[in-house]
C-alpha cells in the first residue's frame, strides 16, 4: 500500500470513528474559528497518532533520520537507558517500527516524528531502523510525537514540561494542549510554570531525573521562587562538584535531590535568621514611622520611613517648584551625607 493510500485510509477511519461519537457529544455547540481547529486536531490525532497495521514498514539507515522540528528530549546525550534499549533491540530485535516524514528542507532525509531513542540505540549497534514513513504537516508531526510519548509513557516529568515550553513558542496553545495535554486544557500552564520558575542553567544541571515525579519538581520551584531567585549558593555548591567531578559520579534523580537539599536548607536559614516577631513588631513600627513637614500654605512634605520603600510625597501649591529646587541641590546633599557619616565614624 503507497503512503497515500494508507494515510487516506487512517483519515477515512478517523472520520468514521468520529460519526459513531454518541449525540451528546456531537450535539455540543462549535462555530466558527474554533470548530475548525477542534476538527483539524482531531484528523490530525486520528491520522498521525501511531503507525497503523497497514502501513508499509523499511529499513533506513539510522543516519538518514534527523531530529524532529522539537526536541522531547532534552538531555538525550545523557540519557541513562540507552545502553539497556541497545541491549534488547540486539537480543529481540526492533519490536516497535519508529515514525517519520520525508524531510521538508533535506533532500534524501527523513525527519522522526517519534523513536528518536531507537534510532540512537540503532547508531550504536550499527543496524537499519524499521520505519514507516508518513506525509505530515508540521501540527501532525508534533501531535503524533506527543502522543506517542504519552501512550509509551516514557517521557520524564522534567522532558515533558520542556516539551510543552518548546511547542508553545511555536505552535498555537489547542495544538499543544492536544500534543502534550490529553485533553487536560490546564497541564500546559501546569508544565511551563516549573520551567519559569527553575531556570534554565539548574534544570540542564539536574538533567532528565527519571523517576522525579510532578510533586517533587513542584516542591523545587516553590523553593526557587520562595528565594526570590538568589541561587548563587546552589550554583556555587554545583559549580564545586562539578569542577571536582562528582557531580558527574551522580545519577540525574541524585543531583535533582541534592538540589532539593541544598535549597531546603538555604530556605531554613534564611527562615531562621529573621528576627522574632516582638522584636519584629519593635523594628517594623520604629521602620514604618512617617514625619509631616508643612511650609505654611505653600507645600507639605510627608516623609515615610519605610524599611523596603523610604519615600517622601509633596503636595501644595508650590509641591513641583520644590521638588525642582531639591533635585538640583541633590549632589551637595550626598557629598554633604558622605562628609557627616566619615565624621561619626572617626568619633
């Protein structure tokens, strides 16, 4: 069977299977813009989720197949499973064939829609790879690539937020939700928030961390945020194993640990250093004092000593033209500011 024969036939099937949805269902109101979308990611899913029964699987050299349009796998130089899957592809063959498209810009190329770690595993052992090879848009490509990943569920927690951060620069938020979201609409915001709030030097540090689930990876940008972003200790502490070479020694899911550690412990002591609330109330209510200085009719200057944000406000008639006045004196007054403090400090 040709590739468009086949692919007409998985779209045919996918319509098919579309009609026999119960009535309730169908009966659900869509216009417009949005009715064409849905529809379109549904062919989309149905034509390009997985390689059919039909389909005519070859063998291609592995050099041939080119990384997909966006990667899903980050850290794939590292990855900890490779040599294993190198290992049963050479036992019991290759069970599962991988899926790509002719490649649009190279010529004599195929670009992999999914199975990039069996095309790794396929250079090292020096073999073809089965494929089949489908005539995809770029949506159909990465829809197919995001469901076969979750269906073989062996993407980590960590990849699939830098998946869904990657679809979204490029793809509108319905083809990533479908991608990525199994028809949850909020796990997109979900995935790329830990990918805002971690940055992007630590997680490439940590690596692909299997078996670090949601919760854990959620527990880390908390601590990330909760720091206001100082993580000069935890890079230093990086830094350090990683001049010393062991932070190369330790699994990825063991140095997203340390990480974990290391910030915990920084969130403590920052914790713990605060002043106890007496002393707080003291210090807050001797900070928080505001002064009122009045100049007749003309202007009142309100000065607010506020430990985070000390500010003066002027109001009145002549507020502006003293505001000008103090700016243009401003200078004399911090030379004048550095002459006193050197004087308290040599009494």
């Amino acid at each position: 069977m040709s590739r468009k024969h086949s692919l007409s036939a998985l779209v045919g099937q996918g319509k098919q299977e579309q009609s026999e949805e119960p009535k309730s269902r169908a009966a659900y109101v869509r216009r417009g813009a949005s009715k064409a979308m849905q529809k379109s990611l549904v062919d989309i899913a149905e034509s390009a989720k997985l390689v059919s029964k039909g389909d005519v699987i070859r063998t291609l050299d592995p050099k041939l197949c080119l990384p997909s349009i966006i990667s899903d796998r980050a850290f794939e130089s590292v990855d900890e499973g490779i040599e294993q899957l190198a290992d049963s592809i050479k036992e019991d063959g290759q069970q599962v064939p991988i899926l790509v498209r002719p490649h649009p810009t190279e010529a004599g190329f195929y670009q992999i829609a999914y199975g990039h770690r069996r095309v790794r595993a396929c250079l090292k052992l020096n073999i073809d790879v089965r494929v089949a090879v489908k005539e995809l848009n770029d949506e159909e490509l990465v829809v197919a690539q995001g469901k076969e990943n979750a269906e073989r569920k062996n993407l980590t927690f960590i990849q699939r937020c830098l998946f869904a951060e990657r679809l979204s620069m490029t793809f509108p938020r319905a083809v990533v939700i479908s991608a990525v979201g199994g028809g949850d609409k909020s796990i997109v915001s979900k995935l790329t928030a830990i990918t805002r709030k971690i940055p992007e030097d630590i997680i490439k540090a940590i690596g692909s961390a299997r078996g670090v689930g949601r919760v854990k990876w959620e527990n880390l940008a908390k601590l990330c945020d909760d720091n206001f972003g100082d993580l000069s200790g935890v890079r230093s502490s990086i830094a350090q194993r990683q001049n010393s070479g062991s932070w190369d020694e330790l699994l990825s899911h063991e140095r997203f640990q340390l990480v974990l550690d290391l910030l915990t412990q920084t969130n403590k002591k920052r914790i713990n250093s605060q002043v106890s609330p007496a002393v707080n109330r003291k210090k807050t209510a001797a900070e928080n004092q505001s002064t009122k200085v009045q100049n007749g009719d003309r202007f009142t200057a309100f000065v607010r000593l506020n430990r985070k944000k000390p500010n003066i406000e002027l109001e009145g008639p002549e507020a502006t033209k003293f505001s000008s006045w103090l700016l243009d004196r401003l200078p004399d007054l911090v030379e004048r500011y550095e002459k006193d403090k050197q004087k308290d400090a040599s009494a």
